[in-house]
C-alpha cells in the first residue's frame, strides 16, 4: 500500500468530499508547487490517502481515505473517507515535501511512524 498526502480544503469542502467520497479539488496555497495533477494519476486501488496542512513544523491530519476505484481524471476517483485529527511530525525530506508541494508520496518510514496503515486497517473496512 502506498500512502499519499494532498492539502486539505476548506471545512466545508472537507465535510463535502468525506460524504461524497471524493479527491478534494487542488487547492493553491501561496509557497507550494501544486503537484496535484501529477500525484493524483499515480494513486492506484487501495492506496492510502491522507489530508492533512503543515503548521509550523507539525503536520495536521484531518482525514485518512483509501482509494476505492481510479477514472481516467483526478474527479472520477472514488476514496472513502474517515474523518480524523492527527498530529504528526515530518523530519527531513518529509518535512520538505510538507513544506514545498501540495500533493507528494509519503516514503514507508515515516508512513510507518505516523500509524497510517493501523488507522486506514481500523477505520476503513474492505467491502463496506
């Protein structure tokens, strides 16, 4: 399973997109090279997706999706969601990706250190 971060919208496109079980739209943020469009043609059934917006050296999460079926476009992709609030704390590259792009692969370790899988495993079940 590969994990994926995208910049979270607003609240009220949050509550949106968990009920419709959408991809958020890009979402330009002033800093932050908008790589959306490159990241969202790589997710793949199954893959994990996070929300989440860098504070300060603390990443926010506010919601854990798992792809479910992948169109030929970025609004054609069907992810369902779980509403979440997790602290987590990128190091290194990691930080750089948070800090710099809007959408990027989260690496193994730290996917690993921030519990992704063991949430995703919990709060989304197959075949629901």
């Amino acid at each position: 399973m590969k994990f994926w971060k995208f910049e979270i919208p607003t609240e009220q496109q949050l509550d949106a997109l968990v009920a419709m079980g959408e991809l958020p739209p890009p979402v330009a943020v002033a800093g932050l090279s908008n790589t959306y469009d490159d990241i969202a043609r790589k997710l793949r059934p199954g893959d994990g997706v996070v929300l989440g917006k860098l504070k300060g050296e603390e990443g926010k999460i506010v919601a854990f999706g798992k792809v479910r079926k992948v169109g030929s476009t970025p609004n054609c992709i069907e992810i369902q969601w779980a509403k979440a609030s997790q602290d987590v704390f990128p190091t290194g590259s990691g930080l750089t990706h948070w800090q710099t792009k809007t959408a990027f692969e989260i690496s193994s370790q730290p996917a690993e250190r921030y519990g992704l899988r063991r949430f995703i495993d919990f709060h989304i079940k197959d075949g629901t």
